[in-house]
C-alpha cells in the first residue's frame, strides 16, 4: 500500500508540492491580511497539512535539509492547533 502511495506521488511530485506551498501561502496570506481576526484553528490545521505534504515530498527526494525543515513546521503546526484549539493557554 505504501509503496503504491510512494509511486503515485514520486509521479506526481512538481504537482503535489506546488499543492503543499500553495496551501502555505494561503495559510500565511489569511494571517496576513485578516490579523488578529484570522480563523486561527484552519490557518495552524491547513499548515500542518502542507507540512506533512512537503516532508513526504522531501523525504521521496531524499532532501534532508528541507525534510528536517518541514518536520519542524509539524510540530509547530500541532503546537499551533492545540493553542488555537483552546487547549494550551
């Protein structure tokens, strides 16, 4: 099943990564344009999910600095949810 799922993304990976930093600009845009106001809970779960993307990418590459790079913005990112999430004060 991995394997699979390895083979459909390594065809696929200028197209999956360009999803992954599209959703990063997205993410960041929103805190940008909208401040304080920003829906924080989407912006922290839409970048943890383009964190997971490009370190799958990173990793099928075999790019440890930009692996080591986006595994970081994971845990950030969960960090970030259970902040928004009202979790963590």
């Amino acid at each position: 099943m991995i394997n699979k799922l390895n083979f459909h993304m390594m065809r696929h990976i200028k197209a999956i990564e360009m999803g992954g930093v599209l959703m990063r600009i997205a993410s960041f845009s929103l805190i940008s344009w909208l401040g304080p106001a920003s829906p924080f809970l989407f912006v922290w779960l839409l970048n943890t999910c383009d964190a997971i993307i490009l370190s799958w990418c990173a990793i099928l590459k075999r790019d440890t600095a930009y692996t080591v790079l986006n595994v970081f913005w994971i845990f950030v990112g969960i960090v970030g949810i259970v902040r928004a999430g009202g979790v963590l004060h």
